[in-house]
C-alpha cells in the first residue's frame, strides 16, 4: 500500500478514517501550525482581512472654511 504522508484524506469524512489516518491529519495540522507560528502568515500566503478605508463625507462649509484659514495665512 501506499505512503500514509502521500494519501490525499481531503475527501474522507472524519467518520471514515482510520486510527492511522487520524494521526496522520494532526501530525501534518501541527506542522502546518509549526510553519505559521514560526514564519508568520503572510510568509505563507495566509493574509488578513483588508482594512476597510475610512470614508469622509464631503461637507461644503467645512472646506470653505479650511480655505478660508489657508488664505489667511
């Protein structure tokens, strides 16, 4: 039989596998958690949510007034 590191288990149910199989998935889950921990997500291509860019509403009286301070000056 095959290689247990080469099966691919994506497709099993955690109802269907085997002792075996189970072991298999945590020792490869805490490597994977050993490579994000060690070289940080990005590294792996794991990216956080975007940050949302903060909208301004556009007010008339507040920038005539910013205009009015710049000639001032």
């Amino acid at each position: 039989m095959d290689d247990i590191r080469e099966r691919d288990l994506s497709r099993k149910s955690n109802e269907d596998l085997t002792d075996e199989e189970k072991r298999e998935l945590a020792r490869r889950f805490q490597e994977f958690s050993d490579l994000v921990r060690e070289k940080g997500p990005q590294s792996l291509g794991l990216q956080s949510k975007p940050r949302k860019k903060r909208i301004s509403k556009w007010d008339p009286a507040a920038m005539a007034s910013a205009g009015k301070k710049a000639d001032s000056r």
